[in-house]
C-alpha cells in the first residue's frame, strides 16, 4: 500500500515558502522590537520623573539648610557682636577674671575682636601664664590665616 499526498483541496492552504516564513519573521521580530523599545522609552520616561522628583526634593532640602546655615551665621555674628561689646564696656579685671575660665580659643577670638587699648588693659590684668597663653594663641592664629592668603 502506497500513501500518496494528496492535492490540497481549495480550503486549505498552501504550504508556505521559505520566503514567507522569513517575512513573517522579520514582521513579528519588528514588531516585538518596536514594543520592546516602547517598554524601555515608558521605562526610562518613570525613571525621568522619579530622578526629577528628587532632584526637587534634594533642591528644597538644599534650600532648607542654606535659610538654615544664614540663620546661623547671622545668630553667630550678633552673639560675636554682642559678647565684644559687652567684654569691651567691662572693666578689665572682671573682663580678665571671665576670659580665665573660658575656652583657649573663644578668649583669644573675643580679645582679637576688641580694641587694642581694652586689649592690652585685660591681658595685664590677667595671671601672666594665662595671658601669655593667650597671646600665643592669637599668635598661632594670626600667622595661620596670615598662610592661607595668597
């Protein structure tokens, strides 16, 4: 017994080529790239948005401390305001009684900040260790911004 093929009947198909099978994969490849591209391009438009809304946020927080750090600065130089004149209307004993007992670093910054005269006048009523100290901070100090200019 023989099997022979028979002819297609005129509902079925046709066999496809090897032409057509090629176009109908570079049809669906096409297409697979073109929403595979589309996929990447809404992808990196959520990622777009995500990146701005934290650069946003970044900037108000950045915007925050600056306000924060002004605020700061200007509460520093109305204390720093604030202490030389009150140091500069004591008399110099009592001035040189308080500078004893405070930070090297302070006392030598606030006797920088007064004048010459009210100075000279607190550092001579202080203990001579004390006061020598102190003119050697603001010794160290002044050489050390006196490197740093150009």
């Amino acid at each position: 017994m023989s099997i022979v093929a028979a002819p297609a009947s005129a509902g079925e198909a046709a066999a496809p080529s090897a032409r057509d099978i090629q176009q109908y994969c570079a049809n669906v490849a096409a297409s697979a790239e073109a929403l595979q591209i589309e996929r990447r391009r809404r992808q990196l438009a959520e990622l777009e948005s995500e990146i701005a809304a934290r650069l946003a946020s970044l900037e108000a927080r950045r915007q925050e401390l600056r306000s924060l750090l002004d605020r700061i600065d200007a509460f520093e130089r109305k204390t720093s305001d604030a202490l030389v004149g009150l140091y500069s209307r004591m008399k110099p004993e009592a001035a040189a009684a308080q500078l004893t007992q405070i930070d090297d670093d302070v006392a030598a910054a606030l006797i920088l900040q007064l004048k010459a005269k009210i100075s000279s006048a607190i550092l001579g009523e202080m203990e001579a260790s004390r006061g020598a100290a102190l003119a050697k901070r603001i010794a160290d100090l002044r050489g050390g911004a006196d490197e740093k200019k150009p």
